[in-house]
C-alpha cells in the first residue's frame, strides 16, 4: 500500500507510473488526497475540542473549590456538549479512515523506472537466455504422455479425488517431487536463508498484508467456517511472521525460505494451455523471502536473480529472464524478473519462478519498520521462487527424455537416488 504522503507529494511521478501499468482509476489518487484532507480536518477539530474540555475540566475543579457552583455547572453543561459533539467527530473520523484505507487498498504499487512501458506478457523485455532453443526437442512426447507411460502421475484419479488441477503422483514420480524439494530447501540454506515451516492457512489480515486481498481474492480458497484462507504461496504466511514488528537495524538483512503446498483457484484456466502440469490447483514450491535496508534492496534483488540462475544450472535446462513490463507486473511489486524454461514437446517457455522487490508496499501494510540512528521507516521486502515444482517437473521429463528413458540432470538424480526413469 502507498502512503497517502507520497501520493500528496509525488502526485506526477505517481500519475506516471500507474499510466505504465495501463491503471485506469487514477481519480484514486485524488480520492485518496481528498479523503486524507478531511481526516486530517476531522482530526483537528477532534483535538481542539478535547483540549477544550481538558481545560473546562480543570476550570470546573477551581470554580467548585472557590464556590462558584452556579458557573461550575454551566461549564459542566459545556462539557457534556463537548462530549456529544467529539462522540459524533470520532464517528466521523472512523469512516473517513476507512474509506481512505479502503481507497489506498486499490492502488497498486509504482513500477520502477527500469520496468518497460507495455500492456501484456508481449511487451516483457528479455534479459537473459541461457542457450538458443532451436531444434530442440524435435519429436518429444509431451509430459502429460511420460508421465503416463512411466506411471509417474495420474491426472484422471485426481479429478476423481478432488477434480481437474489435483494430479497425484507415485513410485519415481513422486520420489522425484520430494527430491527436488530437498534440493531447493538446502540449496536456498547453503545461500544463508533460515529455513521456515509456516502454517498453510492465514487469516484476513496476513492476506491483506502481503496483497493477496482484495486484489486475488478470487483466486484464492476460502474456509468459511473459520474464516481462513489456503495460501497460494508460502510467501504470506512468512513475510507475516514480520507484521506490527518493530525490528532493530542489526536484525537485517532477514533472509527466509520455506517449502509448502500452494492452493490457487486459478477461475477460468482450462484448455490445452493447462494441460497435464502447466496450470495447478494445488503444487509444492519452494520460497524465499528477504527484508532489506532500503538502500539495499536492488543489489539484494539481482543477487537473488543470480541465486534461481545457480539453481537452474544446476537442473540443466535452457531458460531465460524476464523484466516484466508495467502492464504485467503484479500489483504489489514494484519490479519482477520471471524464469521460464522451455519445453521441449510442447515448444514454449513455461513460467517456473518470478522475483519481485515490493519496496515499502507490503511493509506499510504489515507496519513492519526498523529503527536506525533513533528514526523509524518502513524495511523493503522482496521474495521469489525458488522454485515452483510442478512446470520443472514438465520440463524435465520433456527434455530429458531419451530412448533408454528420462535420464535426470546428475546434481537431480544424487537427491532423488536414481538417475534413469523407465
């Protein structure tokens, strides 16, 4: 969330930005402007009355003590109306605050002037690409196929279980999932991240803390009879671990990751698109998260590039980077780099990992600050994949596919205890 602040004073460079990301309720800005002035006149007029009474009170004490009763009662007979009179002031000033709050919630975050003008994913700016893609794979049978013929997953029995998006995995299939899980996790902790296990439901406030509300709230599934929610990445419930702290400059850089089952409604996703494991309801990945010293936070994101760089090395499959454009940038991030894979039997990238710095977005939300030389700001937070199972697995079985079977990356294969799937 953007602080109203910043709106008032940087009200152009704000116009600018949301025009990037193709926003079209910048009258928000205004609003929000407009909301801010009359909580502020509301706030005035509140103080000035209970300092008004505060000092009628005192006067009272004085008049009773000097045996003025009948001047005594009048200045009460005041007090009582100062004290109807801030009752409605403070009614007032509630539901300003909460409209402003609820006008600030719709605003998403200010691009970076890095990130590229642009509409949609066609407008992202290639930064990478580890190898040409020509020619590969040239007769592969897509996964969904491998995955079959090598009993690795059944899509069909999850639709029974639970329906489309819910595959179930078994023998090597499964085997593979949870090596490369392990991977990740000591991967991400030889890297100085502390390994976090978090719950797998938050509640309302920790959505609205990273962004998730009401922004995807669609997307996201809901338990009604708690009033919770199934996170659709561990980056929520970690990044909330952090929500109305205080934290002491020594205590940054934090540096967190964790594994979890993510749940994502994903309305509306079918189609040969999302075919096999290209588009789930419920997969594994693996997240980190970080909490930065403003002034650090851009050197920390591009360390944290270099970091999913090493890990995709290490899984030997040609990728590229992205710097996604303002039209596809999340709405609380303000940059993202997302990592696609290829896929060999299928001939596209696939999404497998995005890293974002939020700066103070999610940190005004959370009311997560640090105190450094006696002042107290908002920490910058970022997070990224690190990384999704379920579009690795794809490319994987795709690309590695060979007439003995799917022979695995060797770095894979010493975590998942074989190197052949046949």
């Amino acid at each position: 969330m953007l602080q109203v602040n910043f709106l008032r004073d940087n009200k152009e460079r704000v116009l600018e930005g949301l025009k990037k990301r193709n926003f079209k309720e910048l009258d928000l800005v205004d609003a929000a402007i407009k909301a801010d002035d009359e909580r502020k006149k509301l706030q005035y007029e509140l103080d000035s009355q209970l300092s008004e009474m505060n000092k009628i009170s005192k006067e009272i004490g004085i008049l009773m003590k000097d045996g003025k009763k009948e001047e005594a009662e009048a200045a009460k007979s005041k007090t009582a109306q100062f004290k109807e009179s801030s009752k409605e002031l403070q009614s007032q000033l509630g539901e300003v605050e909460k409209t402003l709050i609820n006008i600030l919630y719709q605003i998403p975050n200010i691009p970076h002037e890095k990130v590229p003008a642009g509409v949609s994913a066609d407008d992202n700016e290639i930064v990478y690409q580890s190898t040409s893609v020509e020619g590969l794979g040239e007769g592969a049978i897509p996964h969904w196929e491998l995955a079959k013929k090598y009993n690795l997953i059944d899509f069909e029995l999850g639709v029974k279980i639970a329906g489309a998006g819910f595959p179930v995995y078994f023998g090597k299939g499964a085997r593979l999932q949870r090596a490369l899980v392990q991977y990740f996790l000591d991967k991400n902790v030889d890297a100085g991240y502390l390994e976090v296990n978090p719950p797998h439901v938050v509640n309302e406030a920790s959505g609205y803390g990273t962004g998730q509300l009401p922004d995807k709230e669609g997307q996201m599934y809901y338990v009604n009879a708690d009033d919770l929610y199934l996170i659709p990445t561990a980056e929520v419930p970690v990044t909330n671990l952090y929500r109305d702290v205080l934290l002491d400059e020594k205590d940054l850089p934090i540096k967190n990751t964790a594994f979890s089952q993510c749940y994502r409604r994903e309305a509306g996703s079918y189609g040969a698109h999302v075919r096999g494991l290209n588009r789930l309801h419920q997969f594994e990945k693996v997240e980190i998260v970080r909490l930065e010293k403003p002034e650090n936070s851009y050197a920390v994101l591009e360390e944290m590039v270099a970091h999913i760089k090493s890990i995709l090395e290490d899984l030997e499959l040609p990728y590229r980077i992205l710097r996604l454009c303002g039209g596809d940038t999340g709405f609380a991030s303000a940059m993202t780099y997302d990592f696609e894979v290829w896929s060999a039997a299928q001939e596209k990238w696939l999404e497998v990992s995005s890293v974002s710095n939020f700066e103070t977005f999610q940190a005004n939300r959370l009311k997560c600050r640090f105190k450094a030389d006696g002042k107290t700001q908002l920490v910058h937070t970022l997070n990224g994949s690190a990384m999704a199972l379920p579009r690795i697995m794809a490319a994987l079985l795709e690309n590695n596919q060979t007439e003995e079977g799917i022979k695995l990356p060797k770095k894979i294969a010493e975590y998942a205890k074989f190197e052949l799937i046949n």
